[in-house]
C-alpha cells in the first residue's frame, strides 16, 4: 500500500489524476466513486480533457453504487452525478447498478455481470465514510461481499443530508460493489481529506481488518494508493514513514 500525503484537496485531485491518467490513455475500465472526496480529481480530468487532449476513449466507467428509489434524472443519483461531475464532459460511458430496478437482487447480479464482461475494472477510485464504509458497504459488512441492497448508517445518512432537502430525504436504501468486487480491482485509488475522515482513516490503515471498518478491507490488495490531505492523516502512527517514503520516491516507480 502507497500512502501520499498532500497539503490539501486541490493537491490530492491533482496527484489521482496523475495516477489516473496513464490508464484513460490506455483505454482501461474505470471504477467511479462519487461524493466529495473525488471533486477535485474529476476537475483536474475536466482540465486535462480540454487543455491537455487527455481522450477517454477506449475507456469504459462503473460506478461504486446508487442510491434505491431515486429517478435516474434526480440530480443526487450518483448516475447523474457522475455525467455531471465527469461523463459529459469527457464523453466516458458510464454503467452503474440499476437503483430503480423492481427486482434489485437481480439488478446486482446483472451488474456484476457487466463489470466481469468488460473485462473487470482496472482502476478503481474510492471514498470512505465517516464510519469506514467503502463503496456504501456499512461496518458488519461481509468482506467477501458482491455487489448487493444495503441499508446506509444514521451516520451516512447525517453525513450525505447536505446534497438533499433533509435528512429524511436521504435514502435508505443503496446498491453497493461489494468488498469482494471492489478487491477485484486490479488497482484501489482511496481518496479522504478533511479532518473528519481522519480517524476511519487511521483504523483502515492501521488497524486490524475487520468488518467494523469495512475500508480496512484494502490491507488485503495487493495494490491500492491512498491519497490524503494532512487533516486526514491526522491520527496516522505512520504519517512520517509516508512522508519519508514520497521523499524518496524512485524515479522508476510508477503509481
Ligand atoms: C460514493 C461512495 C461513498 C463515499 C463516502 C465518502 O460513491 O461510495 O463510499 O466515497 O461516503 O463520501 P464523501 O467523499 O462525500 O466524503
């Protein structure tokens, strides 16, 4: 596991897009997170789309998860958001997990299907919660989870009511990749800043791989990035090794 501190946000955007970048040239299969986290990153691919002929074809988008219920033109599914937020602007394809579906089971089956007929996904970009939750996988999750119905925490519903009229308005509901898809990946690209992300932060990396934080699920990847801005490495035992290790980072080594 690669961990990179950077001073903040802006700075976490730019190094995911210089860690994404060779894979859009390559034509890959690129897993999408929405949410804050990526913002910044999916601005700097805007930026380099337009001034930098950075081309996205050949490439193919899959979403992490979807909200259950909300129409697909709701500005808050994250299909929207991701065409939005990415897709439109650089004409990526995007597939996600059918959250209006009336049999979701066999939604979540067809998804994973999908992903396994593209070939499987390259690069996966992430987020975590507040409570360690990748993807929308709750702690108690199953590690060895498929893509699946979940029911999201108090805690994401309170952390995600700032994109929605209330808290109420907030789903219940989610389709989420499993960790066992998501694990898949052939590459894992976490992304977390600010302080509040600090503590979930430090029990993925460095506590024991448990289901009560589903993110400490990327201890057992064989290749995964992780990306923080220096709030979000608060509470890290290892945060000077890192800073060492980018230090002296070979020039022959790739992301
Ligand atoms: C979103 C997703 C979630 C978010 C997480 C962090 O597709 O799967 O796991 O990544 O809730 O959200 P933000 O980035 O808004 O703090």
């Amino acid at each position: 596991m690669e961990v990179v501190i950077r001073a903040d946000p802006d700075e976490v955007g730019r190094t995911a897009a210089d860690v994404l970048e060779p894979a859009v040239r390559a034509g890959s299969v690129i897993g999408l997170a929405t949410g804050a986290s990526p913002g910044p990153l999916y601005d700097d691919l805007r930026r380099r789309h337009g001034e930098e002929d950075l081309g996205f074809a050949g490439c193919r988008g899959f979403l992490l998860d979807e909200y259950v219920g909300l129409a697909a033109d709701h500005p808050q599914s994250y299909a929207a958001v991701i065409r939005r937020e990415l897709a439109d602007a650089v004409g990526l394809a995007v597939e996600g997990p059918d959250g209006r579906a009336r049999d979701l089971v066999a939604a979540c089956e067809r998804y994973e299907a999908a992903i396994d007929a593209a070939g499987g996904i390259d690069v996966q970009v992430l987020g975590i919660g507040t409570d360690g939750h990748l993807g929308f996988n709750e702690p108690s999750s199953s590690l060895a989870s498929r893509t699946r119905p979940k029911t999201l925490t108090p805690q994401t519903r309170a952390d995600n009511a700032r994109y929605f009229a209330s808290r109420d308005d907030v789903p219940v509901h989610v389709l989420t990749q499993g960790l066992g898809t998501i694990l898949q990946a052939r590459h894992l690209l976490l992304l977390a800043t600010g302080p509040k992300k600090a503590p979930a932060v430090a029990a993925a990396l460095e506590g024991p791989v448990t289901t009560s934080c589903p993110a400490s699920v990327l201890q057992l990847h064989p290749h995964v990035t992780v990306l923080l801005d220096e709030p979000a490495a608060a509470e890290l035992q290892r945060a000077e090794y890192h800073r060492f290790t980018a230090a002296h980072k070979p020039s022959w080594q790739g992301w």
